[in-house]
C-alpha cells in the first residue's frame, strides 16, 4: 500500500501548484514533436479509425519503430496544408 502524507497547506498556495503543474504538461504537450497512435488522435480531433484510414490511404506520413507507429507533429500539418481539413487552423494556433 502507498502511504499517504497530509499536509496542511494554503489554499491559494495548492492552487498555485496545481496551475504549475497543468501548465507545464500542457507545455510539454504542445512542444512533443513525435506524437503516438492516441495523441495523434487527439491532436487532430479524430477517431483511431479515421486515422488508421488516412495512413492506409497515405494520407498523413508515420514512421514505425518496431510495431509502433508515430506521427511528426510538423509533418502532420504540412501534410494537412494542402488539404481540406477544417480544423487545421484551430491546431495551427
């Protein structure tokens, strides 16, 4: 079992911490340039089946690493640019 540790803190201060935190991994989010199968998903909005249409139809390019497949975040858009995908201005923001 984990142990757990209570601590008495401010308020404001554990809010503090906790906008730190989510900043930080947001940040981290959007500076990742190789995204997996499931943050591909998400970044661009669409379903797993939909993204495994658009890289049977090569659509989009990948790389594979063994039996993994991911996905250049700068790739990705260039490869959208030129396409009719509507939320492409939304991800360039």
């Amino acid at each position: 079992m984990d142990n757990i540790v209570l601590i008495s803190i401010p308020q404001d201060k554990l809010k503090d911490l906790i906008r730190e935190a989510i900043r930080e991994e947001l940040s981290y989010k959007k500076d990742k340039e190789l995204l997996n199968f499931k943050e591909t998903c998400e970044f661009l909005g669409i379903s797993p089946s939909a993204l495994n249409k658009w890289k049977s139809e090569n659509r989009i390019p990948y790389k594979k690493l063994g039996k993994r497949v991911f996905f250049n975040r700068q790739e990705l858009l260039e490869s959208l640019k030129n396409s009719n995908y509507s939320r492409l201005k939304q991800i360039q923001c």
